[in-house]
C-alpha cells in the first residue's frame, strides 16, 4: 500500500514512528517498531501472528512525501486481503490527520 501526502517527510515519518503520534490513526494496532532509519524506513513486527510491515518514506517535493508499505510473511489470501483493507483504511486517516482535513 502507498499513499502520498501533503507535509514533509520528517513530519511523516515523525507520524509512524513516535507511539503516541501513531496512535492517533493507527489506534490498537499490534505493532512494535524492530528497526528504524531516521525520515528513510521503519520495520515493524505484527506482534499477533508475527508479520513482518516494512515502511519506507520518500520526499515528492517542498510539502508533499510518499510512504510506501509492505505487509509481509501473512497467513494467506485471507489475510492479504484483510490487510489491504486495514492500510487502506489506516492510511487514509493518517492523511487526514497530517493534511488537517
């Protein structure tokens, strides 16, 4: 999953990977952070099933970045399908929030 939003990619990344700005549009998510590079990339791992989410950041200009995420080792179609609608969903709502809308 991706999305491109409108702020830098430090207040981005700053979104994923400060716990209590993450829980704002990612609430209750299973999610512990194993490794992280400062405004580049974070690894998570899905702490109910062992999965494994890795985000990458990328600049798109002055106000504008891009993350891009991979939800991988999951249980099956099922799962992959279930997941797509979660990152959809989550961010969607992390636009919301960084865009003020």
């Amino acid at each position: 999953a991706s999305k491109t939003v409108g702020a830098q990619v430090a207040r981005l990344y700053a979104a994923w990977s400060d716990p209590l700005q993450r829980a704002r549009w990612l609430p209750d998510a299973p999610v512990e952070v194993s490794r992280s590079t400062d405004g580049k990339s974070i690894r998570m791992r899905w702490t109910q099933g062992g999965s494994r989410v890795d985000v990458g950041f990328y600049p798109k200009g002055a106000e504008r970045s891009m993350v891009a995420l991979e939800h991988g080792r999951l249980a099956g179609p099922k799962a992959v399908v279930t997941q797509k609608a979660f990152w959809s969903e989550a961010l969607a709502r992390l636009k919301v929030l960084l865009e003020g809308r």
